[in-house]
C-alpha cells in the first residue's frame, strides 16, 4: 500500500513538473534585434500565442540597457512606436513613450514604447514597430524589443501595399468587365 502510494505521489510530481515546465516555456521572454534599412520606416512581427492570454512588449532601442535575455542593446537607436493589430488588420494596441522608460544616457530622453499587461483574445496578431519622427538626425536604424507571453514571434516582410491609382484602375476595369457581361447576357 505505501508503494502504491508513493508511486501515485511520483506520478502527480512528474505531472506537476512536467505542466510547470510546459507553462514557464510559453512565457519566457523573446528577446529581438536588428536594424531598418535606408528608407525603411517600419519592422514588422507576427506573434503567435496557444490562448487567449496576457502580454506584454516593450522597446530598447532608444536608450539602450539590457533585454529580456540578459544582453546588452546599445543607446542610439531611433524613437519607437509599437502596434499591435489582428490578422485582420484591426488596430488592438498602441504605444509611443511608456512612463517608467529609461532614459538615453547621451541626452537623458525616454522614448522607448512599451505595451504592458494587455490581454489578447487574438492568436496570431501583428506587431509593428515604427520609426518616429525625430529631430536628432544621429540616431541609428538600430531596433530592440521584448515580448513576455508569446509562443513564438518572427519578423516578417509586409510589401503588400498597392498604390491607390493602380488599385482604382483595377476597381474601374473589373466594373466595365461586369457591365460588359451583364450587356452581353441581356
């Protein structure tokens, strides 16, 4: 009976441990870096989480300091903003300058964004940093951010823009075909 007993006790352990472990996996924090290239205003992720959940992000490229993973970003990127929108392409959250951010040891400015404590219903959600007009023309194309309680993030490309006169010659070519058809069928 005692073994039984122990052996149900063991099991119940390495279940505990086995869930504990699957749940500090889902929310150690991601930490990315890179930097925009010449012309280019926006770096985009998207983010995958298992459920509906609570996250967090928040930027380092201004000010510089350590990320979530322990490394060292330099100070001297550019001011950031963060969004998060749906797949759908419906904003949900955004930031420019969070209280509490710290500040550019060169200039003492705090304009790191962050977005904090914010429970998503979304699974896979987009999120974009952007460069912010700034008057300090040295400042580097340099990004930074953390994410706390996502499953996986990945930068992704967006080159999915169409410029509006070509997209109203298409709309305008697709109504002469469908009133040269409906004229046709009549």
């Amino acid at each position: 009976m005692k073994d039984m007993i122990k052996q149900a006790f063991a099991c119940g352990a390495l279940l505990f441990a086995l869930a504990s472990t699957h749940a500090l996996a889902a929310t150690l924090p991601i930490s990315l870096s890179g930097t925009l290239d010449e012309g280019q205003d926006v770096q985009w992720f998207e983010a995958r989480l298992d459920h509906k959940r609570i996250v967090s992000l928040a930027t380092r490229s201004y000010a510089g300091g350590a990320n979530a993973s322990g490394d060292v970003i330099l100070a001297g990127g550019f001011d950031p903003a963060i969004s998060i929108y749906s797949k759908q392409g419906k904003k949900l959250a955004f930031n420019n300058d969070y209280l509490g951010a710290p500040a550019d040891p060169a200039n003492g400015n705090s304009y790191d964004a962050g977005l904090f404590q914010l429970y998503l219903k979304e699974c896979i959600v987009l999120i974009a940093i952007d460069r912010m007009a700034s008057p300090l023309d040295d400042r580097t194309g340099d990004w930074a951010i953390d994410f706390w309680g996502f499953r996986n993030v990945a930068a992704i490309d967006m080159d999915v823009e169409v410029p509006l006169p070509a997209a109203g010659l298409l709309f305008g070519s697709a109504l002469l075909g469908l009133g040269a058809l409906r004229k046709r069928q009549s």
